[in-house]
C-alpha cells in the first residue's frame, strides 16, 4: 500500500494536490478532458479554491473560464454572436462598451465580478464622471447581457447585473433628465423671431418643419420630397439618415429603417408646415435640388450650403446661436416697454419633439393617435410625456376654480353675510 504524500510541514496532501518547490501549492484536476492547474500560497487557501472547483463542477459550472474570461471577451462574443441588430445600434453598443468599460471594469473576471461590485462602478461613474442617466442606462444595456452569456456558457451561476439599476434608481445619485418642451409662448416666440429676420427665413422653414411634425432628427434629415404627397397632406415616414461610427472610427452618414417599427407611420401636414414645405420647394425649384446621394437615395429636402445633411450637432449650435441673439433683443425690447422679457430656455432640437407632443396633448388628442404619430413603440413613453402635460393642466384648472366656489375664504364668507 502506497504511503500518503506529506507536505514539508508533514501534512497530508490530497489527491491532486501538490506543494511546489518554489514555494506555495498547486491542484490539478480534470474538466471536459482539459487538465486544469490551480495555484494558493499555502494549504489552507489551496483547499478553499478546491471546495469552490467541486461545487462548481457539481452545478455544471467551469471555474476556469471563470478565472480566465474577462467582462472585455464575454462582451466581444456577445456581439460576434448578436445577429439581429442594426449596424446603426451595434455601432452605438461598441462606443458605450469601449468608452466607458473596456478599459477599466472590462478587464475584471467575470467570476470574481460580484453585485456589489457592479453596483460600485456604476455608482462610480455616475458620481465621479457626472454621467446622464440616460448613459448608465445604454452602458448597462450591454454589460448585463454580456454577463448573462457567462451565465448561459456554464461559467457563472448567476447574473451580478440584476436588478442593480432598479436599486440604483431609487438612490439619491439618480436623476434622471427630463427633457421638458418649449411654452406655447416660447415656442411663438422662437417662429416668430427667425419669420421676422429674412436672414433666418431658411431656419424658419426647418425649425417649422421639425415643430410641427415631431420627426426624429434622422427621419428629418432623410426626408425627401418623394415622401412628401402635397396632394394627400401627408408626409410618409419609411426611412431614416443616420450619423455614425463604420468601424473605422469615422463617422459617415447611411440610411437605416426608422427607430423603431412604429417609426413607420404617416403624419398629416399641419397647414403651416405644408405653407413652408411649399415655400422651400419653389425656391429649389429656382435655385436647384439637393444632387446629394446616399445609399441609393436623393432627393433630400432639407441640405446645408455644402449639400450635405444636418447633423445633431450642426442644429443644436444653430438653436443656440438663435436662442443668445433672440434673448439679447428680447432684453433690450422689454427694457423699453418696461416689462420682463419672455427668454429662450436652453434646448435641442429633440426637444422641438416633445414639444409637438405637447401640443398634441393641450388640444386633448387621443394618446393612441399621439402615439401613433410620434412613432412611438411603448405608449408609456407617450404617457410620460402626456402625464407631465396633464399635471399643468391640473394646476391651471384648479386656479380657475379657485375663486371661492368650490370652499369660500373668510373674506368671501364675510362679503355675502354683509350682502
């Protein structure tokens, strides 16, 4: 009968293990016909490492990946394997990952990556980076299903992403954005202002056009006068022109199908954006069409003096720099008449989106037809939009019934006793 293995210290060793002779102890073992090698400075540690490997193996687990694989080559799989997604949205997924994660959480193990641990990044960078809620959400967005693949390849029991947005919400630390519409006042203000500079009389057509139809950027920018029907009233939403990232780390503009499958619709032309659709064809007509062309299509309405397509960040320089020279003027006009000014808050051109929202919901339009329209694919996003409405709403309907009808004040009460 073979003699049991001692260490130097005359301690047992078990099958598998071993001490080495630089010092320290290792275990071998066997995993899917792989010898696999496992390595503790002393005994004590190695035998925890070996409980872990047991049970991992009992529940079908390999805690080799688990020491070996980072977040970084889970994450590169996942995309090698999501077929089913835009070049759009798998360009926006890989800048979120390889701006905010790759370099620094990215490089963690996926099996010592704990919910606690998870919790501390985003926390982190929602903290330290001064964040948008809205960017720890598109970065959650791609680093939950990169460890759900750890977890559906038998590495890791479970998901350490779950429901740590959920809590995160409701700290102090979350605050998300609201993206409020312009005032009917400010958004007449604003119209009212390019109309009467003849300079400006080109921005009054695409701030008209973007008003009154609530188009996402991308449908704007790819509108063309064919999906413009001046017979109809209609303008035919199908496609959508979109900025980004090929790969190469340049950004190039391509057409992709709308956001969304609601992104499909029809929306009918308000009679002032028909008047600036017109105005703005009849000058091409004297001037000359747009000979851009992209991806098959041409046409465009709407091209700056170079004939390329606006970008997001082209219009929303725009939109300040009409905003600064319309509050200046405001300033000084309301000095003279003595009365305060009517300022334009700071905005984007989504927010012209919500603001035909808006006005959709101060006319009392069905949220179904809103959303319709607006080409949303959940109605609680018309909803949020609809609830912030009505909230005003009912504030301004309790300032009408506030004239002693509904509880009379002590004054009024005393008023129609002396009458």
């Amino acid at each position: 009968m073979a003699s049991a293995r001692k260490d130097k210290k005359g301690r047992a060793l078990y099958k598998g293990e071993n001490e080495h002779a630089a010092g320290g102890y290792y275990y071998q073992y066997m995993h899917h016909g792989k010898r696999r090698t496992v390595y503790a400075p002393s005994l004590p540690e190695l035998r925890e490492k070996e409980d872990q490997i047991k049970k991992a193996m009992m529940d079908g687990l390999d805690s080799h990946l688990a020491k070996t694989k980072t977040l970084n080559d889970m994450f590169d799989e996942y995309m090698r394997l999501k077929t089913d997604i835009r070049e759009t949205t798998r360009a926006n997924y890989t800048y979120m990952y390889n701006h905010f994660v790759r370099d620094s959480f990215g490089k963690r193990k996926v099996g010592s990556v704990k919910y606690t641990d998870v919790k501390e990044f985003y926390l982190s960078i929602l903290q330290n980076d001064m964040m948008k809620a809205s960017t720890l959400e598109s970065i959650h967005t791609v680093v939950r299903p990169s460890m759900q693949l750890a977890v559906r390849n038998d590495i890791i029991m479970k998901n350490p992403c779950n429901d740590v947005m959920a809590e995160i919400k409701r700290s102090a630390f979350w605050e998300k954005d609201k993206r409020h519409a312009l005032t009917e006042e400010e958004q007449d203000a604003f119209l009212q202002y390019l109309a009467e500079h003849e300079e400006m009389r080109r921005w009054y057509i695409v701030f008209t056009v973007l008003i009154g139809t609530g188009m996402r950027l991308g449908e704007f920018s790819g509108l063309r006068w064919d999906d413009v029907d001046f017979e109809e009233n209609y303008i035919d939403v199908n496609h959508q022109a979109v900025y980004y990232s090929h790969g190469d780390r340049k950004c190039r503009w391509g057409i992709s199908v709308p956001k969304t499958e609601n992104g499909v619709r029809i929306i009918p032309m308000l009679e002032p954006v028909r008047e600036a659709l017109l105005e703005e064809y009849e000058w091409q007509k004297e001037h000359g069409f747009s000979k851009y062309k992209l991806d098959g299509y041409s046409g465009f309405v709407f091209t700056n003096r170079f004939d390329n397509l606006y970008n997001q960040g082209c219009l929303n320089k725009q939109i300040e720099r009409i905003r600064q020279a319309y509050n200046r003027e405001e300033e000084i006009k309301a000095k003279q008449e003595k009365r305060r000014p009517l300022l334009l808050p700071h905005f984007t051109n989504h927010q012209l989106r919500h603001t035909f929202c808006s006005r959709l919901c101060e006319q009392d339009v069905n949220v179904k037809l809103i959303q319709e329209v607006m080409g949303h694919a959940d109605v609680s996003t018309t909803f949020d939009i609809y609830a912030e409405f009505s909230a005003k709403k009912k504030k301004e309907a309790f300032k009408l019934l506030d004239n002693g009808s509904i509880i009379k004040t002590q004054k009024k009460v005393k008023q129609d006793d002396d009458n």
